[in-house]
C-alpha cells in the first residue's frame, strides 16, 4: 500500500461554506481553524473509526466555538458527503497519491 501523499492543501470549510460565508458577511467563517484540522484528517484518509472521531472532532469544536448548530449540520454533511468513493477533492483519504 502506498502511503505517499499530495501536498495538503485546504479549502477552509468545503462544500461551499467558506465562500458564501465570506460572500454574505465579508469575513472568514468563524470556524475555519476547525476546517482546516478536519481537513488535515481528510487529507491522510485512515480508517472508519478514524474518520468518525474526526468528524465527531468537527462537531464539538465548531459547537465549542459558539455554533451548536452549525457543528451538527456540518458534521451530517461530512458523514454524508465525505465518503472515501465520492470523486470530491475533500472526501475521506483525498491526499492519498
């Protein structure tokens, strides 16, 4: 198994939400430093446990950074549009070479 990996680059929080965030109030999403972790994960890929906890991560930092909500919306989006299969440059494993 090859465990080389592309250079880690980040989108901030993917999906859309970083741009629109930024479009509608002129300033970065709150959050993003969480994003950028999570992404971190995504980036190295790993197993279903891993992911998990990293999506769970996402959720309790967002939530912690004063957005419950937020932090529960974005974590159903991860665990529904992150899957490894997806050919999205933010799925589970994405810097895998």
């Amino acid at each position: 198994m090859n465990d080389e990996l592309k250079p880690f680059k980040s989108d901030d929080c993917s999906g859309g939400m970083s741009w629109s965030y930024k479009k509608a109030t002129g300033r970065r999403v709150p959050w993003a430093d969480a994003c950028v972790e999570h992404d971190r994960a995504y980036h190295k890929g790993g197993t279903a446990k891993e992911r998990v906890e990293a999506d769970k991560w996402l959720l309790i930092n967002v939530a912690e950074a004063g957005y419950p909500w937020w932090g529960l919306a974005m974590f159903a989006a991860v665990r529904v549009g992150g899957v490894s299969w997806l050919p999205t440059s933010y799925r589970w494993g994405f810097g895998k070479v």
